[in-house]
C-alpha cells in the first residue's frame, strides 16, 4: 500500500467511526441487560403456572382470545403466539388492525383455565426502556432506520480499520500491546488488538442489527408482493365481520404441512398477514428447521386452506438475523461470551475516542514540529 | 523494538484470520442443532475472548 493508500483508508476509518461512536456505544451499553433480558425478566415476573391436576384438558384457542377479549372489550385479536414449553398462549389485542405498538396489549393465558396469567405491558420499566434506547430511540421507524444507518458505517469502519491494521503491525507480532512506553501506545496497540481479535463477532452483530432495523420495510414489501400474490383472488375484498374458528384454522394448517408445528398466528389485516385471512406461521420440528417460518393462509370467513409458501430469501435474512444478533440461541455461556464481547467491543469504541483525542491534543503541542499530518505508518514505528 | 524487515500480508492477517473462521464457524454451529453442538459454539467464542485476555498478561511492561 502507498502511503496516499493509506491515509486514504485513515481518513475513512477516522470519520466513519467518529460518526457512528456515540450511538455504538448506547446500542453496546443497553444491549448489554438486554442480552440478559429473559433471566431479568424471570427475576421479576410471576412465571409459575398455577398448580392444576395434570390430566386438566386444555381448552380451546377461540377460548384464550375470548378471555383475552373480555379483558379488553372493543379491542380486537392481532396475533396469538405459543409457549414453547408449557400449556400458555399469549394473544396480543388492540383497537384497530395495525395501531400502534403503544396501543396493543398482551395477555399470557393459561390455556388451561383461559385465565389471564400476567399482562405483558410493560411500558415503563427498565428493561423497556433499554430496549426502546436500544431498537429506535424512541423515534419510531425514522430512528430504528437511523440505527442502521449508524450500523452501515460502523461496518465501513471495521472494513477500514482491518485495512490499516497491516501497516501498523508491519514490525509488530500479533497479540503485541506496548504498555509501559506511553499511555496513548498502550491504547492503540489495545484497540488494534481488540478490534481484530473480535472482527467477525461485530461483524456479524452489527450487519444483524442492521438487517433487523430494515425489519419493518422488508414486510411491508413482502406483504404487497409475494403475500398479494398468494392471495390474488381474495385482492381488494375488506377484513371480514366475524372471523371463523382459530383453533380450525390451525388444524387446516398443520395438516397442510405435516411436521410442523405453528409458532403463531396473525389475525386478518395485521401486518403479518392479509386482510381475509388467518395467517398461520408454522415453524419445522428439528433444532435447523425451527427457526424457518412458513406461512400458511387460512381464509378466516371460510375456514378454507388458501396457500402456502415458503419464505423469500430477504425474510429468511431478517428471521435468521435475530438469534445471530441476540445471541439467545446457545444458552447462559453464549450470552455471557456476548455479553464479553459487548464489553470489549465497548473498550474498542472508547480507546479509539480515546486516540482520536490524544492525538488531536499531540498535534496541536507540536504543531511547529511535525507540520502536516502524520501517516499513520509513523506512528507504528514509535 | 529492533528495527527489521516488514511482515509480508499473511503474517500479519495469518493469526487474525483464523480467530475470524473459528467465531465464524462459532455462530453457525450453535444455530443448527442443541446439545453438544452448543458447547463446541462456546468454545469457538471464547477463541477471540481467550486471545485477547493472553495479549494483556503478555503485554510488555
């Protein structure tokens, strides 16, 4: 690489992350509870289910959404979703068909009793607030899509800081940190260290977060394309009056797709589905499959089996990109690594801050001396 | 330091590289199935973790 090379890719990794710095080190600082965020959430919620004779049959999907309506009356069912390891549905109801996330409200029932376990609500706590800091800032879709933008150029800064790291450990063995000359030395070989040692996690963490902030476009353009093609006949025709039998709708689906097991279903017109159909998300059996979701349609006026296809390439994208940006998939030591790498992903953002700083103050106390800017080859031969 | 020759490019990336397959390989496998296949994930990531905690105890003082 010339030097003109170089100071090219320093100026890049200098502003692309100057940038991006701040918001990074918000989305490190509140995804670090948010790792943790179902062992927090055990800590405080009630999660026991009643005791009950084990042999107590379950009642009825159309019975869980009716306690859940009565709960809420003139609200209307949006999604209904299963627990994977107890007999509990969660079914989210709200005033229209796609109001806001504000005006929804979420009912854990236990389908045993079609009690109301726990309203999941929660509005005001910690944790919500970590995650509304986390995903849009509060700002709605403008800031989830801000966020990303913010993802993109910590992307471009990595890519950057991988291209000058070869020159400044041109002399250096991996792993060198020079700590007992000067303290802006030791940083730099700190955040040169960190930055490649943890290079494919915040890769991949940061592209996934990215990938997630597009979430809400992505299925607004798969529902005015591939869903509009599924359900080409029904185009145009209004949500209907009254919807027919949830739990028909879910035996349909599963045997349209032996196998499978449904994950949840989306009430006509909300955004996971259309607006004549009960859209019954069905996930595979095995641990490779299960995080693939095909959708089946469901005809909610009708009970009758629409269609069903499985999932373009840029929804598999978004659905694969959760677990890859949780860090959720592998159990209590997978979210410790990641909550470590958050860590050292935060010390990365701050030395580098750090070295911007020092530097700045550096070249202003030698501003006669070294006119000019330094390449960034020099500072590695210190 | 001793001044010596420049380190060609795969000396320099040869080590770096590697961590990145390992994490990589790391945040497949966990994906694919449970059990066992968790553990080899958690060692996997605990490359990176492991390589960085060895340069700080051998950094020179």
């Amino acid at each position: 690489m010339t030097n003109r090379t170089i100071r090219v890719w320093t100026l890049i990794h200098k502003w692309t992350s100057l940038i991006c710095t701040v918001f990074m080190l918000l989305l490190c600082l509140t995804g670090l509870p948010l790792i943790f965020h179902d062992e927090i959430e055990a800590l405080t919620a009630e999660h026991t289910l009643p005791p009950m004779p084990a042999e107590t049959p379950l009642k009825s999907l159309d019975e869980a959404v009716a306690s859940a309506l009565a709960t809420y009356p003139g609200e209307r069912p949006l999604f209904l979703s299963f627990d994977e390891d107890r007999p509990v549905v969660n079914v989210t109801t709200g005033p229209g068909a796609r109001p806001p996330v504000s005006q929804m409200h979420i009912s854990a029932i236990d389908l045993r009793s079609t009690r109301i376990l726990a309203d999941l609500n929660d509005d005001k706590g910690f944790m919500h607030v970590m995650l509304r800091l986390h995903v849009d800032m509060f700002a709605g879709l403008p800031g989830e899509l801000f966020l990303g933008f913010m993802g993109f150029l910590l992307f471009v800064a990595t890519v950057s800081g991988v291209v000058i790291y070869a020159p400044f450990m041109r002399k250096l063995s991996f792993g060198t940190v020079r700590a007992g000359r000067s303290r802006r030395l030791k940083w730099l070989d700190l955040h040169n260290m960190l930055g490649i040692v943890t290079l494919m996690w915040v890769v991949v963490v940061g592209l996934t977060g990215v990938i997630n902030t597009l979430s809400v476009p992505l299925v607004a353009y798969w529902r005015s394309n591939e869903l509009a093609a599924m359900i080409a006949p029904y185009a145009g025709k209004p949500v209907p009056e009254r919807f027919a039998s949830v739990d028909a709708a879910v035996r349909t689906a599963m045997a349209a797709a032996p196998g499978m097991r449904p994950q949840f279903i989306a009430f006509p017109g909300v955004r996971f589905s259309s607006n004549h159909h009960y859209a019954v998300w069905l996930k595979g059996a095995t641990p490779a499959t299960n995080r693939i979701l095909t959708p089946a349609l469901i005809d909610a006026e009708t009970g009758a089996f629409t269609d069903m296809r499985s999932m373009p390439w840029y929804m598999l994208a978004l659905r694969l990109s959760q677990p890859l940006h949780f860090g959720d998939y592998g159990g209590l030591p997978m979210k410790i690594l990641w909550a470590v790498l958050d860590v050292l992903t935060i010390v990365i953002l701050g030395s580098g801050l750090y070295l911007w700083v020092a530097r700045r103050r550096t070249a202003q106390d030698h501003a006669d001396a070294a006119p000019g800017l330094r390449s960034a080859v020099g500072e590695a031969a210190e | 330091m001793k001044p010596r020759a420049p380190l060609p490019l795969p000396a320099i990336f040869g080590i770096p590289a590697a961590i990145a397959l390992v994490t990589a390989a790391g945040l497949v496998t966990a994906l694919l199935d449970d059990g066992l296949v968790d553990a080899l994930s958690w060692a996997a990531l605990s490359v990176p973790v492991l390589a960085a905690a060895r340069s700080w105890w051998n950094r020179e003082r």
